[in-house]
C-alpha cells in the first residue's frame, strides 16, 4: 500500500542550517591552522570550526528521520525496496561517483605539484580503494556513511516494525550502539579513520528513527510549547552546554592549557552532535509560527540544494586558498571571511544552474527541483 506523507518544509530549513555549519568548519579551518593562538581572531575562528561540528551528525539524523517518516507505516515489500535502491544509486551513488573521480584527479594533479610522480598503474587500484572508503577527499565519508546507513535500512525498519520495545527505546539503543563500537574500536579493531564507518553515528541514525515513527506526537508536544516549554528550553540549555564544553576541552586543547581523554573528546563531541540536532529540530518546527516568508524561501531554496552544495563546495576553497593575497592581520582575516561569502554563493550558483539549464543534473548533484519553468514545492514524501 502506498502511503504519502505530508511533506514538512521544516526538514529543508533544518538542512539549510546544517550546510551553513557544514562551511563555518570547513572555511574556518584555515584560520585554525595559521593564526596565533594567542590572538583574539584565533577563539573566534576556534569556535565556528568546533561549534559547527553538527553538520555531518545532523544530515545523517534528517536523513534517517525523513526515511522512517515516510517507510515506518508501509507495507514491507520487494518492490516498494527496489524503488527505494534504485533512487538511492541514481540521486546518492552516482553523483558521489562522478565527484569521488572529479577530487581524485585534482588531488593528483595537486601531487604532481609538489613532487609526487602519478603512475597510471596505481591509479585505478588507489582510486577504488578510495572510492570504497570515502576517501578521495576529506567530505566524501559522509555520502559513504549513508550509503552504508542505505544499506541497513530493510533489517532495521523491520525491527522497529516489528517489535515495540526497538522503537520505544531507540534511542538509548542507538547510545549503545554507538559507544560499544568506540570502545570496541578503541580496545580491538582501531580503525584510524572511524569517521567512515556507520556505527561511529547510530545515536543521531536511531534518533532520527525514533522522532520519523513518532512524529505527530512530538511535533504536537512542540507546537504547544506554552504548555511544554520547560523541556523545550531544557533541550536548548542542553544544547548551550553541551557546545560550551566541546569548544572549551578543544580550545585547552589547541592551545596547550590542558589535555584530555580520547573519551572525553568522544562524549563532547557526541552529545554536543546530539543536542544540537534535537535543538535544531525544534527550533526549524517553531519557526513555522513565524511570519517571515522571506527568510523561509531563502532556507527552503538552500535546503533544496544543500547535497551538491556539500559536494561542490570544498572546490571553491580550494581554489580560493591558492590564491590568499600576501599579507598579514587584516588581510589574512579578510580574505577568510571573503572566502567563506565567496564559496557560499558559487556554490549555490553552480547547483542551481545545473538543476535549472543542465539536462540530466541528476548525475552531477542529485535529485533537486526547478525554479525557471516550473517550481515543485509542497511534494508530499512518497518515494
């Protein structure tokens, strides 16, 4: 039976919030590495590179939520997964594909720059081995994760369908999960680049679950927030706590004050992730209260495109810091945030022409909808 759900544009204004963290990181890690630690610049680069750190945990909560959303109250059946295969290989596969090729080869021109010979021998064998761990550049772990997420969707929506006590304590059986994997890792396998394995986000894929089964009762609970704002405003405190901790231990850190746990590091960063996207998530359903139009394209328009931006966008940092004028202070500062604004609207340029003039844009950026011709909005999830 095919079952439509209605379509939620809170889930695009979450996204939209999540790329604008996703490039506070990546175009504050400069300022990061080249700045004096001792100077004021140096806290506030510090800040949006390790505050923003909700961008990855929260694409793959959304995503785990709007899939539950829209299976959990399905009829299970082989058709209704070789839909859902084939989207996924077309709009998330290739795409990552094309773009794992794309970084591949500029990563080996960039080699050959500084001295590292390419051998067309090796090539294919290291860009498989790269294509296979998400590794042919430092964002592509994430469509890797999800592919692999993809993977377990079947088994696990069948258990959340099937027995009771997996959706009601979904989330602390994510927690479990996810922490009996960083110590297992930690104590046996020692997998360095734990990033790329799934199980590294089963907390933020089991809350997501959780809230997509869920969701009438908790958007109720937050839509009447006169009633419920005490434990609104606590996830919010949680939140505001939890980022003043991860930021601190790593500020210390970085600047060699103090030194902590791996552990630590694990719990800050976890719950830091967690929080924010539990707060994030209610934050983008109030806002449907708000009469700001304007502001709610602006993020809907972001949202839409918010995968190929992911997958674009480093490109553009890329090039931009090759081309950091000379100077020191002011200059440095300046180009930084003139990076960050450049990246951001080149990005959002090349997708949306893609997905408006290029024929088959799907192939480069995924599934997105038009603007010039004919707009798709309201489209009510039943894929």
């Amino acid at each position: 039976m095919k079952v439509n759900r209605k379509h939620l544009d809170e889930i695009q204004f979450a996204r939209a919030i999540a790329i604008f963290a996703v490039l506070a990181v990546h175009a504050s890690s400069t300022g990061v590495g080249f700045t004096e630690h001792s100077s004021p610049a140096f806290s506030i680069y510090a800040f949006f590179n390790y505050a923003g750190k909700l961008g990855t945990p929260t694409f793959i909560f959304l995503s785990s939520f709007i899939l539950f959303y829209t299976y959990y109250h399905r009829e299970l059946t082989m058709e209704l997964f070789r839909k859902f295969y084939k989207k996924r290989m077309l709009y998330i596969l290739v795409p990552y594909l094309v773009f794992s090729i794309f970084y591949f080869g500029i990563a080996s021109y960039m080699n050959t720059k500084v001295g590292v010979p390419f051998v067309p021998a090796e090539a294919l064998p290291d860009f498989l081995r790269d294509f296979f761990t998400g590794d042919a550049y430092f964002h592509l772990y994430f469509v890797f994760v999800s592919v692999q997420l993809y993977l377990m969707f079947p088994l696990i929506l069948y258990l959340f369908q099937k027995f009771a006590f997996m959706r009601r304590f979904a989330i602390p059986i994510g927690i479990l999960v996810q922490w009996a994997w960083v110590f297992a890792n930690s104590e046996i396998f020692q997998v360095a680049n734990k990033g790329s394995v799934s199980l590294s986000y089963f907390m933020f894929y089991f809350f997501g679950a959780f809230l997509g089964v869920y969701y009438e009762k908790i958007a109720g609970w937050i839509f009447n927030w006169r009633k419920s704002w005490p434990g609104l405003a606590a996830v919010f405190a949680a939140y505001l706590s939890m980022v003043c901790l991860y930021v601190g231990i790593n500020y210390l850190t970085l600047t060699g004050q103090a030194s902590f746990s791996t552990m630590l590091h694990e719990f800050a960063w976890s719950t830091h992730a967690f929080t924010a996207a539990a707060t994030l998530f209610i934050f983008v359903h109030l806002m449907r209260l708000w009469k700001l139009p304007r502001l709610k394209n602006f993020l809907t328009e972001i949202g839409t495109v918010s995968f190929g931006f992911y997958l674009i966008h480093p490109l553009f940092l890329l090039i931009l810091r090759q081309m950091l004028p000379s100077g020191e202070g002011l200059i440095f500062h300046s180009w930084q945030l003139a990076t960050m604004a450049i990246t951001f609207f080149a990005s959002w340029f090349i997708v949306r022409l893609f997905f408006d003039f290029v024929p088959h844009s799907w192939i480069v950026f995924g599934k997105g909808n038009k603007i010039f011709g004919h707009v798709k909005t309201g489209k009510a999830y039943d894929n």
